[in-house]
C-alpha cells in the first residue's frame, strides 16, 4: 500500500478521523510527516488503553513497504515494533513482522548490506542508551522529555524483540519497557494524548 492510499483509508474511518481532525495540518503536509503523526498517534493510543484503535491504525500503517527511503520507513519500522510487542504471543505473525523490520538490511550492495546489518547490531546491544538517556534528562520541558521517552520506549520494544540477537539482558530491558510505559501512561492520564505529538509541535 502507498502512503497516499492509507492516508485515504484512515481518512475515512470514523473513529480515527475523530483525532487527525486535531492533528495541525503541519503535521500533516507530507507523506513522511503524515506517517510520522499515524505512528506516533498508534503509541499514544495505545498507552491510553485504547489498544485495539492502536492495532488497527498499525496494521495500516505497516502495509507501506520499504522502497529505498529511510524518511518514511523509520515510523513503519516503528509501526511494526509496536504491533509485534502488542502481539507477542503469536508466535507465526512475531516472524512475519521480524522479517518485514530486516527486509531494508537485504537490500543495496553487499558492502552497504554489511554496514547496516552491523549498525542493526550495535542498536541491538544498546549501544544509544546512554545517550538517548541524557536526551530526556536534559529535556528542556515536561513535554519534551515524553516525547523523547516515546522514542526510548520504541528502541526498547525493538531490542525486546530481537532479544536472542543482544547483548542486553531480557530482565533489565522488560524493566525498562515496564517503568517507561508506566510514566507515559501516567502523563496521559493527567494531561491527555491532545498534549503531546501530533497533536502539539
């Protein structure tokens, strides 16, 4: 499916059409930047408990396939971090949506393949931790440090699913997973999923 022709299908779902109409149309103007807020309207709806919108608005998005452009495949790779984490009990689809997320790793010149299979392998052992940490300490507002939790949060669904590959150890990134969840779904609850992006910057 073409970004453009999600965007047709999401338009028109009554439910969904309800939020967009509140996303500013800046967040909007692009199919990248379009892409973006659908993703990052799934995490938000997710952690305010309404989990089945978010599968819906995620099965959308991961139809968009990867053609060559990095811009728009992060929030489907992003998209499809989430749907996997969400159903991580079934154990044919966990497969699939493995092998959608390294499909872009196959694909270029030998060389350019084993650049980014081995940059796969250092996020995979955490190695932007540290600095996506001080990323949110130093956040210049409340606002900000979720946004940059959000980010954190998918990194962590990300290495949870390829575990097997990582250094890391299972327990510490669940624990992580668990704490980062718990404070995004307490900053919803009290200042609403309107407060953050796609809704707000």
């Amino acid at each position: 499916m073409k970004v453009k022709e999600l965007i047709e299908e999401v338009e028109n779902d009554l439910e969904l059409v309800s939020y967009l109409n509140r996303v500013p149309k800046k967040n909007k103007k692009t199919q990248a930047s379009y892409l973006e807020s659908l993703n990052h309207l799934a995490y938000l709806l997710y952690l305010d408990g309404q989990e089945e919108m978010a599968k819906k608005l995620l099965e959308g998005v991961i139809q968009v396939p990867f053609e060559g452009n990095y811009n728009t495949w992060t929030f489907v790779d992003s998209s499809l971090v989430l749907l996997a984490y969400l159903e991580r009990e079934a154990e044919n689809k966990l497969s699939a949506y493995k092998k959608l997320l390294l499909s872009p790793l196959e694909q270029g010149e030998e060389s350019t393949q084993k650049i980014r299979r081995r940059v796969h392998q250092r996020f995979l052992n955490g190695d932007s931790f540290e600095q996506k940490l001080a990323k949110i300490e130093q956040a210049s507002s409340l606002e900000s440090e979720m946004e940059r939790r959000l980010l954190y949060l998918t990194d962590l669904l990300k290495i949870q699913l390829f575990i097997d590959e990582s250094t890391c150890k299972e327990t510490d990134i669940q624990a992580k997973i668990e704490e980062n969840k718990e404070i995004l779904k307490k900053y919803i609850k009290e200042h609403e999923i309107y407060s953050l992006f796609p809704f707000k910057g």
